[in-house]
C-alpha cells in the first residue's frame, strides 16, 4: 500500500478504496453519514442562470436498498471472514430479519464499519449519523465492531423546520453515534458561549456546584460566564433551511457548525479526519476550516463535482487531489464500461453542463446535458444542449442532435470515439450562432472527443452560468474555546 495521501478526494465505493489506499491505524477521526434506508430518492437542485434556485433535478443516489445476489454473496462473505463476533451477530440478524431491504441494508453497512474500525488510530474516534429508520439495527453492528465499552455517546441533533400535519409527534431531531477505538481517545471539551440573556439574567453573583476533574468545586457567575458552558449530547443547531446560503441544493446536507463542533471535540490540527460517504463535502470543508488534513469518498461523479466546487468556492487556491476518475481516454472507456450514467455525469463535468438525468419529457428527449449562458441585457438565458455517447457513433447522431437544438441557440456532442468525415461535414453544415451582446459567430453544432477535453479543449460558446450555487468563501483559521483532557 502506497503513502496515505491527504486533501484527497476519491471516487469509487469506499470499500474498494479503504482496502487500497488506507493502512491500518492511520486515521484520527472518522465522520460518516451513510444512506439511512429511507426508502427515497434524493435528488440535486441546480440554479437558474440568475442565482435563483431551479425546479430543475437529477436524482442525486436512491437510499433504497433490496436483497440481491450481491447482498446474499455479502452476507455470506461476513458470516465466513467477518471477526467471530460480527459474523455471530449478521448471522442472527438474517436469522429473525430474513432476506429483506433492511438486512440488504446491513450487509451492505457491516463490513465498511469493521473497514473504518482497521483504519482509525488507537486514539481515534467515529462518529455515525443516522435516524430512527435504521439507527437501532447500526448500534448493535457497531457494539460488535467496536465493542460496548467504547460506546461514549448518543448524540442528538435538535432541530426546527416547517411541518407537516401527521399522525403522530414531528421528528425533529437526528442521531450521532459517537465511539471510540481505545480509552486513550483525543477528546477536547467544547465550551458554548452563554447567550445574551444568559449573561443579563447572571448578575447576582452567585455561586454554582461545577465539576472539574474529579473534585466538585464551587465557581461565580463570572468564572463561567468568562469560560462558557460546556456542551452536552444535546445539539440545539438549525437545520439548513432551503433558502440558507449555505444550502448547495445537496440532499441531506448538514450544517457546517454541526460538523465544526464534531471534528473539534475529537481531532486537532493536522489530524486526518475522514468522511466515507462525504455527499457536498461538509465534514471536509469544516475539516480544512480548523487546519486538519482530510480525505473524502463517494461513489457518485455528482458528489465529486459538487465537493469540488465547493471546496474551490470556500479556500480559493486550495490545492487537492481527486483519484479515481478518468485521466485518459482508457479510463473513460473502463468508466463507460462500468457504469453508464456516471460516465454521463463525468463527461459532462468537464465542459461544466448540468446534467438533465434519466428521464426527459417533451424538447428534452434526447438531452443528456444543457449549459446556460446569458445573451441579453436585462438577463435573458439561452442554452446549449449536450448529447454524451460513450458507443459507437454515426452521422445519424449529429442529424439528431441539430433537430433537437434547432429549439436551442446551440448543440455540443461529446463522443468516447473518434468522429467520423460524414459527422463532421454535417456539423459544419449547421451554420453559426450569432451572439448580439458577444458579437462573435459560435459554431450551431460542435463535436468534442473525451480525448480532447481531457487535453484542454472547451466548447466555443459565450460565458457560461456554473449550474451549482455557489458556496462562501471561508476563513480558514481555529476560532472556539477548546479544553483538552
């Protein structure tokens, strides 16, 4: 196994890359915010050419999970290799449970959790977040895993959020497992600040039992306002609401303040912090806020893309590394070879188009992509239209495609093969596009190779409108009140 990299970004089932890329032992802290079995699709919301949030979405992963062949082989690979006591316990599970969505679940969970628990350092801890859904299935795995006595807490996150009338109590809140590998974990207190009324109402000076150490000890208003509270497993931290500037339009995204408060209690600067299952990236920007390293996976292009931008949006000049996507015409092809669609997603990232998804209706048939751009003043957005074939292709395909962007100002297509003479001669004979407040011609079709994108090449088109919101930029320094024990 190679030197651990860190500020590193991988793209594949964490699985796969936690057995290649990371040794034993060598992770500070892990946060991970795995699918729940929801039973839901989770889709990314775009932006609209003027920063407003789209109705446009694509689904972003389907948190449903069914037993299969591949979940049967699983299971039986845990009952086999898995240690003794994981193995009991999967074994008993499926005994009572059955083959279902929610042992799929599991098996699918189970051998990621003994994975993280090899990497994580002696002094390290886990944090998993989850919701009632399947939360009580995961502490018995990670009792197994990690063992009942470095159970530490249950964390509840508390929020407020618009409701809806149900028959039964709302559900505000969400839970943290918090574990750890040895009794010789990093922890560092957290103080919370007292709110103004807190410190208004706190006047009379008078004196409080408070615990340091082992010994009870008597302190003054002033001593612990000066200090501030320390926290407790009860998380009063809001929701990102839908019009928040922090939101991305990520499904499941998490507050950076919940995030920041985790990684502070468990790491210290130029700790690594992992995130296996990191979605838009939270844990990694609130990671590379408090100065420790990190490494994120996901095992979809959308996720990659977003973290990316993100991460380039909130530390200009940041200097990362993404492993795992194409760097040569080779690996496109094994991507297209293995996965369709996020080849798609991939091969649209690089001319930065929004992908439409997997079903279109009526102008969209045939569409696999469009980027915007904005023609006149007051904005008033137009549109390319992007075809992405990984196959064979013919002069047919670019017949197709200038019907279909005679509705558009323009139509791009991106092809894993060569292009033939006859569709280059019929995207010449599409004509031009004739931009009034650029004053240039744009050619009306243009064919891409992935060959030449990866070398540099990009579509001849006016400015083009990012479709992802884009995120603050971030301050990167160490800000709270932190007590090391």
């Amino acid at each position: 196994m190679d030197e651990l990299k860190t500020n590193v970004l991988y793209f594949g089932d964490n699985l796969e890359i936690l057995h290649k890329y990371i040794p034993d032992n060598s992770i500070d802290m892990i946060y991970l915010d795995p699918p729940f079995s929801s039973k839901k699709d989770y889709n990314i919301i775009f932006k609209e050419a003027t920063g407003e949030r789209s109705e446009a979405q694509i689904k972003a992963f389907s948190d449903t999970w069914t037993w299969d062949k591949i979940a049967e082989r699983t299971y039986y690979d845990i009952v086999q290799a898995a240690p003794p006591e994981v193995a009991t316990l999967i074994d008993a599970m499926h005994s009572v449970l059955g083959n279902n969505d929610v042992m799929a679940y599991l098996v699918m969970m189970t051998p990621r959790l003994v994975e993280l628990h090899r990497v994580l350092k002696d002094t390290g801890s886990l944090y998993l977040h989850c919701d009632p859904t399947a939360s009580h299935y995961l502490k018995l795995v990670l009792d197994r895993v990690f063992g009942p006595r470095n159970f530490k807490n249950e964390i509840v996150w508390h929020y407020r959020r618009w409701t809806a009338p149900s028959k039964k109590f709302q559900r505000l809140h969400d839970i943290v497992f918090f574990y750890t590998k040895e009794d010789n974990y990093t922890f560092n207190e957290i103080l919370i600040p007292y709110t103004e009324g807190s410190v208004e109402r706190k006047t009379q000076g008078v004196l409080h039992r408070f615990k340091r150490g082992e010994e009870p000890v008597l302190v003054s208003d002033k001593e612990l306002q000066a200090e501030g509270v320390l926290a407790n497993d009860v998380f009063q931290i809001p929701f990102v609401a839908p019009s928040a500037k922090e939101r991305l339009g990520y499904p499941t995204q998490k507050p950076l303040t919940l995030l920041e408060r985790i990684i502070k209690a468990s790491s210290n600067e130029s700790d690594i912090v992992l995130d296996p299952f990191c979605g838009c990236g939270t844990a990694l920007v609130a990671a590379h806020k408090l100065n420790r390293r990190w490494i994120g996976i996901d095992i979809t292009h959308l996720a990659i893309r977003v973290m990316s931008k993100r991460l380039k949006d909130s530390f200009p000049g940041i200097e990362f590394e993404v492993i795992g996507e194409p760097v040569d015409s080779a690996g496109a092809k094994a991507l297209a070879h293995q996965d369709r669609y996020q080849f798609q997603w991939w091969a649209l990232s690089l001319i930065e188009a929004r992908p439409l998804g997997e079903k279109k209706k009526g102008d969209d048939k045939g569409i696999d992509g469009v980027i915007t751009f904005s023609e006149e003043r007051p904005t008033r957005a137009k549109r390319a239209v992007v075809q992405v074939k990984s196959g064979h292709v013919h002069v047919k395909d670019i017949r197709e495609l200038k019907d279909i962007a005679s509705h558009s100002a323009m139509g791009v297509f991106i092809t894993l093969e060569p292009p033939t003479r006859e569709m280059q001669t019929e995207a010449v004979s599409a004509g031009y596009y004739n931009s009034p407040l650029w004053e240039r011609d744009y050619p009306k079709i243009q064919i891409l190779t992935i060959e030449e994108l990866l070398a540099g090449k990009t579509v001849e088109m006016p400015p083009a409108n990012l479709p992802f919101p884009k995120a603050q930029k971030i301050p990167q320094k160490e800000g709270e009140q932190l007590r090391q024990l």
